[in-house]
C-alpha cells in the first residue's frame, strides 16, 4: 500500500499555500492518488456554528451580509480552480470548505477522511507571535493523528 495514497492539503490561497501545493503534487510520485482538498473559513461578519459545510449549506449565505456572501463565493471558485489544477495532474480530489476554528477543522477532516498525510504551509511569524497569537500550522501538528508537512517558503 502506498505511503501517501490519501492526503489532506490545506489552504489559504496564499502564496505559500502554492508553493505547499507543489508538494502535494509532487507526492503522486510516492504513490498518492487522492488528494482532500481543505479551507476553513473564521473571518464572517455572523457567527455560523462549528463545522458548517459552506459546500453544502448554501442557504445559509442568504443570511449573511452582501459582502460575506461575495466573500465566499470568491473562496469556492478558487477551491474550484485547486481542485482542477490537481485533477489535471492526474489525481482524485475532494473539496471540504468549512466556517470554525482553522486547526481543529483542518484535523477533524484528516480524521473523518483518514488521510495518510497533512500538507500546508507555514507562515513563521515567529516566537513570541506564535506564543501570543498561536499557530494553525503548530495546533495542527499537535493535534493531527498522521503525519504533517509543514512547507515553508524558502529565504533566497
């Protein structure tokens, strides 16, 4: 069985989150053949419950603001964009967009999809901001049940 057959990318359509995107693609080579695509949103004007699927509780948009509704379909076509990018590299893809607290989502997808690996990139904003602030990428690695690739962008 391969090693990384089921892995779990998580993005915030940053710069670094394509650079980890590589990766990712990179891990058809050892055997990968599905990837879960993940992006958690926290950031709405309304309070929505823990875990609301965005994919499928679209009703719900209605009860947001105009600018909260733009918002997020902005967030499924570029979730729409990965999924096609992946696809054309030749692998399955599932998309997962969710509202709650980022690191908790992101496991709690790795669990219910038993993913062999978590890929996602990191900020590095340093100690005392993690210290303060914490870290998604950090509550991730400590919180998850299988492997984590932390990528992070190289300084040239």
């Amino acid at each position: 069985m391969p090693l990384f057959k089921k892995t779990l990318y998580s993005t915030d359509f940053s710069p670094l989150a394509e650079v980890a995107l590589n990766y990712v693609k990179k891990l058809k080579e050892a055997g990968e053949e599905e990837v879960v695509v993940v992006h958690v949103v926290d950031d709405l004007s309304a309070e929505l419950p823990e875990g609301t699927d965005l994919l499928k509780e679209k009703e719900l948009y209605k009860l947001l603001p105009e600018d909260d509704q733009e918002y997020l379909l902005d967030l499924i076509q570029r979730l729409e964009a990965v999924e096609k990018e992946l696809q054309e590299a030749g692998l399955k893809v599932k998309k997962v967009f969710r509202y709650g607290n980022v690191a908790k989502q992101i496991v709690s997808v790795a669990d219910e999809e038993n993913v062999n690996i978590v890929v996602m990139g990191a900020h590095g904003k340093g100690l005392l901001a993690e210290l303060i602030l914490g870290s998604v990428s950090t509550d991730v690695i400590r919180l998850a049940k299988c492997p984590v690739l932390i990528v992070k962008q190289r300084e040239e």
